[in-house]
C-alpha cells in the first residue's frame, strides 16, 4: 500500500495515457472536487485495472470525442471512492468486454442521447479527509464563498465561463461541485432532453441530493440552474456577430426546440428580447 495524496496520483496517470487518446483523435480529461485526499491505496490496482479499463473505454470511443474522468467521492464505511467516467455520443453499455475484463465494481448507465456512464469503486483506506460533511454545511452559509456566489448569480454573470473561473479560484469544494455540474450540463447543452435526471445520473448522486447541494450553493433548483446556464450562453452567442447565427439557431444550440419559449425565458431572464439583446450588444456594435 502507498500513502500519499492519491488526486495527484490519479492525475499522473490519466496524463500517462494522454497519447494514447490523442492517436485515438479522443479527448481525455480528468476532473475531481477535491485538490488533496491523503490515503493508503493499492498502486498496483489501478495501474493493472484502471488503466486497463480506460484504456479498452478509449479503443471503443469514437474519433472526436470525450473521455471525461471525475473523481467523485468517498464511501467512508466500506473505505471505497468511486470514479465516474462519462464518454459522449455513443452507447457503450453492451460492450462485455469492458466490465467483464475488469475486476473492480463497475455501475454502468446509458443517456438517452447515447453517453455512457460508468461508475467504478476503488478500494483505499482513508487515513485524512479534509471535509467533514455535516460541520462544513453547518457553516456554509455564513461563509463568505456562499455569499459571494449568492450575490453574484442574483446579479447574472456576463459570461458563463467567468463563473467557472471563478468556482475554481476559490479551490474550495462547493467551488469545484459546481464547476463540475457547469461542464456537465454544458456538455449537453444542446441537447433539448437533457434533465434534472440526467444531470443527478452524470453527478453518480440522488434526485434529493443534487437538489439541497446546488439549492444551498446556489439559492436555485438544479432546473432553474440549467435554465441559467443555457441562458447565460445563448446571450454569449447572441454577442458574437461572427458567427452569424440567427435566433432559432442559438435557441436550438442552448437545448430550446421552440423559439417563442426561448424568446419569452431569454427576456425573463434578462429584461430584453434576444433580437432587441443582439442589436444592442454584438460585437459587430463594440
């Protein structure tokens, strides 16, 4: 067993394996909530199962795209954490060969848009953990982290992408869940049937814990945060003259199927209509 901070540890060998997914033409990432996790883990396990894993997950995914790996937390009683790997666009579910190879507990779920889902256990022993849960949400709402947020989501970002920027300066853990949540829900953003559901499935957690995690963080229902998210980055898109995209286009690429819907939640939001937002604010007026 080694004893050291295994998110650096994971990091160095999703790295390794960075040129594999290049010649592959697949995109591979890691992500995780927490910067440092001190335990004892079993090198060998995830070198000789993981690896494997992952690198069967990359032969199967398609040219283009995304292998996403998330670290997504810590089963204290049975000492497990689980590993959440999100590949887009295709069903990987029936390919036996993926779970069958491997000896760690693998859950595995598709979306109905064909991203797969899987969920491994590795075993450690957890020796720190820097987060305890019930004291950290006892406090949270007098930190100032919450505060900030709160204020800043009642004024609207400009721009989507500065919030995540933001989620990660703070480098604290509500920071990077949200961060976490925002690459999520804007992976599938064009995708009109992407749900509360959805996002608790990609998240590996309940209905009821998503909610009173980005209520609390948030001061929103997960729907009203998606509903911000799509918004915040079809204003994006309505600024950028360049790309010469009409209404009904930025409606469809932020997951709206009817433009009346998005035109009325657009001005709701912001005060104005798209067309009005888009006269006013292109780049092209700058």
């Amino acid at each position: 067993m080694n004893d050291s901070n295994i998110i650096e540890y994971l990091k160095g060998v999703i790295h390794s394996l960075t040129d594999v997914a290049i010649e592959q033409n697949v995109i591979l990432i890691f992500v995780s909530t927490l910067r440092n996790l001190n335990t004892s883990y079993d090198k060998d396990v995830i070198r000789s199962h993981l690896v494997k894993f992952l690198l069967l997950l990359i032969k199967y995914t398609p040219s283009r795209q995304k292998v996403s790996v998330f670290f997504d937390e810590l089963h204290q009683l049975n000492q497990n954490f689980k590993l959440v790997i999100i590949i887009t666009g295709i069903d990987l579910t029936r390919v036996t060969e993926l779970t069958l190879s491997s000896q760690l507990k693998i859950d595995t779920k598709c979306l109905t848009d064909h991203s797969t889902i899987f969920t491994l256990e590795i075993p450690l022993k957890i020796n720190h953990y820097e987060n305890k849960s019930a004291q950290r949400y006892e406090r949270i709402r007098s930190m100032p982290y919450y505060l900030e947020i709160n204020n800043r989501l009642t004024s609207h970002f400009s721009k989507i992408e500065n919030f995540i920027k933001h989620n990660a300066h703070k480098s604290s853990e509500e920071g990077k869940f949200l961060k976490r949540v925002n690459l999520i829900v804007t992976t599938y953003l064009h995708n009109n049937e992407f749900s509360v559901e959805k996002l608790s499935l990609a998240m590996a957690m309940s209905r009821t814990q998503l909610y009173r995690k980005v209520k609390l963080l948030t001061q929103m229902s997960p729907i009203q945060y998606i509903l911000l998210i799509r918004l915040q980055t079809a204003k994006e898109l309505l600024s950028v003259s360049a790309l010469e995209l009409n209404i009904s286009e930025v409606s469809y690429k932020v997951g709206f199927i009817s433009n009346s819907h998005f035109s009325r939640a657009f001005k709701k939001q912001f005060g104005v209509n798209p067309s009005i937002y888009r006269s006013e604010n292109s780049e092209s007026n700058m």
